[in-house]
C-alpha cells in the first residue's frame, strides 16, 4: 500500500510541477478513437494475434501424432491391374520348302487385376510411437500457453511504453512553457539594461533544446502507439486513446518463492522435461523397429490371356507371416547410438533450461526491488528540484541569482521528471515481468483459453 501511495504521490508531483498547466489533446469521438483498456488490448491480441494462431495449429498438428502411431495397425487394401500386349512376327524363308515360306505372326495380351489385403496383427513399434505422440500433443498445449503469456507481457510492454511515451510529452510540453517563462523576463531585463545579452541567449538556448527534445518525443509517441496497433491487429491506425491500468501492486515475495513457482508453473520449463521423455520413446521406437511383426494377408487375383486360345485364371491366397529383421547391415547400432545421444542432448537442453528460468526469475526479481528503491529516491529528487527551481526562478527575476543558476535548475528539474516518469511506469513493467518469469501472469485469462 505505501507504494501504491508512492506512485500516485509520484504522479501528482509530475503534474503539478510546471506553472503553465498543459492542455488536454483533442479527440473526435468516433469509434476508431475510442479508449483502450489493458484489458480489452489483451482480448484483441487472443482474438487476433497471428503468433498464437500458429501455437494453436502447432497443437492440432500434435493431437494427429497418436492416431498416426495407432494407424500402423489399421487394414490396408490395395488394388493392383495391368496389361501386357505381345506381338512378334516371324519370316520363313526356305528354299528346299516354298510351301512353308512367308511370315507368321502371333498375339498375345494379357490383362491382370486384383486386390491385396493387409492387416498388420501386432508391430511393437506402435507403443513407443503413441507415447511419443501424446508426449508431443501435451508439450504442444504447454507451449500454446507459454506462447499467450509471453504475447500478452509483449502487449502490457506496448501498452505502457505508450502511456509513458505520452507522459514524457507532456512533461517535455511543460519544459517547453517553463523556458519560454524564463525568456520573457530576461529579454525584459537585458532591455532595461540590467543584464547582459549573454542571459537572453542562455534561455533561448534552453527553449530551443527543450523543443528539440519534445519533438524527438513525439515522434516516440508516434512510433510506440504504432507498435501497439500492429500488435492489436488495427491495421496501422494510431488514433485511439489508451486508459490508465490500475496500479499493480508488489507482492513482496522472497526470491525462492518465486523460483519455486516458475520451476512447478513455467510451460517451456515443463516442456524441456518432456523432450527427454520424448527422446526415451523415440528410443524405444528404434528398439521396436527390430522386433518380430505379426502380419496377415489376403489377396484376390484375376488374369486373362488373349492369344491363340483363350484363357481365364482366377485365385485366392490367404498369408500369416512373421516378419523379424536379423541383419541389417549395422543400421541398428547407428540407430541406437544416435538415439541415446540425443536423449543425453536433452537432458542437457533441459538442464539448460533451468538455468535460464533461474536467471529469468533472478532479473525480474531484482529489477522490481530496485524499482522500488528507485522510485522513492526519484520522487523526493523531482520535489528538491522543483523546490530549487522555483525558489531560483524567484530569485532571478528579484535579481539575486544569475540566469545560469535558473537555467541549470530548469534542466536538472527536467532530468528529474524525465526519470521520475519513465521510472514510474517501468516499475509497473517489472512487477508484470515477475509475474511473467514465474508463469502467474494473466493465469486466469489463459485458464480460459486452455485447447484440448
């Protein structure tokens, strides 16, 4: 609760700092401008987002891997025709017997069709290739889920670096109107003769370089709300207004709680584990190929002979046969090696993992603790320094500071504000980005949008 009352604290000082009060942008109130919630950005992204189309075809693709497996012991019926023509010629030329003499031709056609049926009865293959399939649908699921809450942190990063974009505008706007407050009497003291030409060229220089800065921020604005439309799928419009999410609040939680919970909680953590129980069936994959295959065949045929005489065969044949490789030319041996060698590939992958989930966790946490400590820190320098340049600013136009003192303090006030403000909203980040590193981000949202 103190940080909460801090951020608001924070945010009061930022806008009561500046003498001259910016006015608020105009809109038109059409339903492209209409006001964006964090939340409504999250359920445009899950409606929209091509990143997540893509994860949830990537589970479809799995789910068909079982039935792929369990297909290997469906019937199969295949149907077989073709047709021979033979023709030859054969020239008798004998002298001592003219009778015999002359050409003798034969045809022969030959058409042959049937059907062959094939039921494999038992392949050990098909165990290992079916755990490997629901392996595989389940880390697709896992990585479906993982893909959403890394889509939807992308979004909250849009989301805010807009607002703080805007934010720093404005403060950049006051800048602006404080230093043309600053001219208007030094160029009337320099006309009175009371100071020298240097003071009114130190604060047109202090305008010039605070519009210089405001519009390198504006074209911030504008390319950070046009991130956020493409990622919101708005077809590059930019012209919508953005809400104020509420403040998030810091939990407070030791670091290895938080690690414990990325380690039961975190998808790609979860699906590193299961690529080693992957490469294990693939394994027995392998092992299973060079097992003994039951299978049973049936075959019909038909076949007709056109020639000198015309002929009809008919047949049926009925097989039960054990299939067993024995030798393979040591391709098993290659086979085996390269899957153990990947199965220890994955178990290092996995350990891998761990130690980037670790390390995650690690940055978020220390980056929200920080945040904190900084944001207290910050907000009493923006209250100095406003302090400071209003009690100079004062003095200056009394005559009793120099214009150097007022325009240094009118910068370090500007530093301030600056850091003050992107600190604000780079804490709120932080506290999502813990969230993210120990998978409760949006928990419930993607409980929602679980695909079976």
């Amino acid at each position: 609760m103190k940080t909460n009352r801090l951020i608001f604290t924070a945010l009061l000082v930022c806008a009561a700092a500046s003498a001259t009060p910016t006015p608020p942008q105009q809109c038109k109130d059409t339903p492209a401008n209409r006001v964006i919630t964090l939340e409504e950005a999250y359920d445009m992204t899950l409606a929209s987002d091509q990143t997540i189309r893509i994860a949830y075809y990537e589970i479809r693709k799995a789910n068909l891997l079982p039935w792929s497996a369990l297909a290997r012991l469906g019937p199969q019926l295949v149907g077989n025709a073709s047709y021979t023509g033979n023709h030859s010629s054969n020239h008798n030329n004998i002298v001592d017997t003219p009778s015999t003499a002359g050409f003798v031709q034969t045809a022969i056609d030959t058409q042959f069709s049937g059907f062959t049926y094939t039921q494999p009865i038992f392949d050990p293959s098909v165990f290992p290739a079916y755990r490997y399939g629901k392996l595989s649908a389940k880390a697709a699921r896992l990585q479906y889920l993982f893909t959403m809450r890394e889509t939807l942190f992308g979004v909250a990063q849009a989301y805010y670096n807009v607002l703080k974009q805007q934010k720093l505008v404005d403060v950049n706007q006051q800048t602006v109107d404080l230093a043309n407050e600053q001219l208007t009497p030094a160029q009337a003291r320099f006309d009175a003769g009371a100071v020298a030409r240097i003071d009114v060229l130190r604060a047109r220089s202090t305008v010039e370089g605070a519009r210089n800065t405001l519009i390198q921020s504006q074209g911030a604005l504008d390319t950070a709300r046009d991130t956020l439309s493409n990622i919101l799928n708005l077809g590059g419009k930019t012209n919508f207004k953005l809400a104020e999410p509420p403040v998030e609040s810091d939990p407070g939680a030791p670091f290895e709680d938080s690690l414990k919970n990325a380690y039961v909680c975190r998808e790609d953590y979860l699906v590193s584990a299961i690529g080693v129980d992957q490469q294990i069936a693939l394994r027995g994959e392998v092992v299973a190929e060079y097992g003994p295959k039951i299978v049973a065949q049936a075959s019909t045929q038909w076949a007709r002979t056109n020639g000198d005489s015309d002929t009809r065969n008919y047949a049926e044949a009925a097989t039960l046969s054990v299939q067993m490789p024995f030798l393979t030319g040591g391709q098993r041996e290659i086979d085996l090696i390269t899957a153990n060698q990947k199965i220890s590939q994955a178990r290092l992958n996995f350990e891998k993992t761990a130690k980037s989930v670790e390390s995650d966790v690690k940055t978020a946490w220390i980056n929200v603790q920080t945040g904190r400590e900084a944001l207290k820190a910050l907000t009493a320098e923006v209250e100095a320094a406003t302090q400071n340049y209003t009690d100079l600013q004062a003095q200056y136009q009394a005559g009793a500071s120099t214009s150097l003192d007022a325009q240094t303090a009118l910068r370090d006030l500007n530093n301030s504000r600056t850091s003050l403000t992107n600190q604000i909203y780079n804490y709120q980040i932080a506290l999502r980005d813990l969230q993210r590193a120990e998978a409760a981000f949006q928990r419930d949202r993607l409980a929602k949008s679980k695909v079976h």
